[in-house]
C-alpha cells in the first residue's frame, strides 16, 4: 500500500469515529481498499484517507474502547467506511478490564445502514463468555444485533464453559448479541474436552490429570 492519495485532514469525520465505535462494540486495488467497480476516479479515489491510526472512547472519564488500524479510507459518493488491519478492544466500566477483543484483515463499515463486512484473518474474542470466534467472512447487523456467516463458510467457534472446552466448525454460523446463543444451519463438528476442577489432591499428583474427549458430529440439514 503506497503514500495516501490524499493530504490529511486536520480532524477526523465524525463518520469514521462512528464506525470504529460501533464495529467495537461488539471487524485491493494498488491506490484502494474499495472492493466495488467505480465507474469514475471520484468513486475510486477515496475522499478522505487514514494512516496507522488509533482511536480511543472515552464515557464517564472512563476507557472504554481502544480501536487501531493500518489505514482508514471513504468515499464521496458512498456510506460505506473501509477499514484495513482493524484491532480493537473494550473495557469493563467497573474493574477497566478488557471484555471484549477482536481483528481483522477488512472491515467495511455501512454506518448509515448499520451494516458492516469483516474479512480475512477474523479473530473476535468476548472474554466475560469464555468465547472465541475464527473466521474469514462476517456480517453484524447493527438493527438487529445479528453476526452471521455466509451459507457456506466456515467457522469455528471455541468456549469454555464449567471446565469444559469445545470446540466446533461449522458453516451457516449465527449468533445473537441480543441472548448470546449462536447455531450453525449446516453441517458441524469438533470436540468437547471435561476436564475435572483442580483440588489440592490433583496439585500434589506428579501425572497430570489427562480430560475426557468426546468427539462432535453432524451433517447439514
């Protein structure tokens, strides 16, 4: 990626303060991130272009969210905000530690919409849940509170959940941010391992103690 195409603003829209908030909240061409087919140089060369750049919110005199990316750029005539290598955290209001973390290779961000499209290298992890979630394509639905998948791409999800670790790949992924459940429409499978909680007993044992693994299975419907 070379020099950006433009000269810098001296403050950032708050368009694009927008999108690197809400896509934390719960993320080529040689000269452009833009995906789409312009049919003009305006619609290619993007209006306004961000290098290595970090934003912080703050509510309350208190962090909340840290997001950080290798370059940010819009355009004119489109809603549409392209993020590449966006990283970002967030933070507990109460004990300031971190809740929520997650990166991606792209992130195209319809705020207008409430749509927004991460690509390549995901990797969003909600730590208050014990949950992971690896991919290469995702859509979150800012109306809905919806993150899903395409028909036929895969992802892999790995919890923890009463000293018991699974982990299961799938396709037809969803998950509601609204009840936090997630399923997957096509076929799946993974692995469960149960492992018993530590006791003073297992501490002084010289073998460690080897989890029971259960083996997960289906076919798409």
């Amino acid at each position: 990626m070379g020099a950006p195409l433009r000269f810098l603003p001296r403050t950032v829209p708050n368009t694009v303060l927008r999108t690197v908030t809400l896509c934390a909240a719960f993320v080529l061409t040689s000269c452009s991130l833009n995906y789409g087919s312009g049919t003009s140089a305006e619609v290619v060369i993007p209006e306004f272009t961000f290098d290595d750049v970090t934003f912080n919110r703050i509510e309350d005199n208190v962090h909340i969210i840290e997001t950080k990316a290798d370059r940010i750029e819009q355009y004119r005539d489109n809603t549409t905000t392209y993020i590449k290598n966006a990283r970002f955290r967030t933070f507990s209001k109460t004990d300031r530690q971190v809740e929520t973390e997650g990166s991606c290779g792209l992130l195209s961000a319809d705020t207008e919409n409430k749509r927004y499209m991460l690509f390549n290298n995901i990797t969003l992890i909600n730590h208050v849940r014990d949950l992971e979630i690896i991919g290469a394509s995702l859509s979150w639905s800012g109306s809905t509170e919806q993150l899903t998948s395409g028909r036929n791409d895969r992802i892999t999800i790995r919890r923890t959940l009463n000293n018991s670790q699974s982990v299961l790949t799938g396709t037809g992924f969803s998950a509601s941010g609204i009840s936090g459940s997630f399923s997957f429409a096509g076929g799946v499978s993974g692995q469960q391992d149960t492992a018993p909680a530590a006791s003073a007993a297992d501490t002084a044992a010289p073998n460690d103690a080897v989890p029971d693994a259960q083996s997960i299975s289906s076919g798409g419907a």
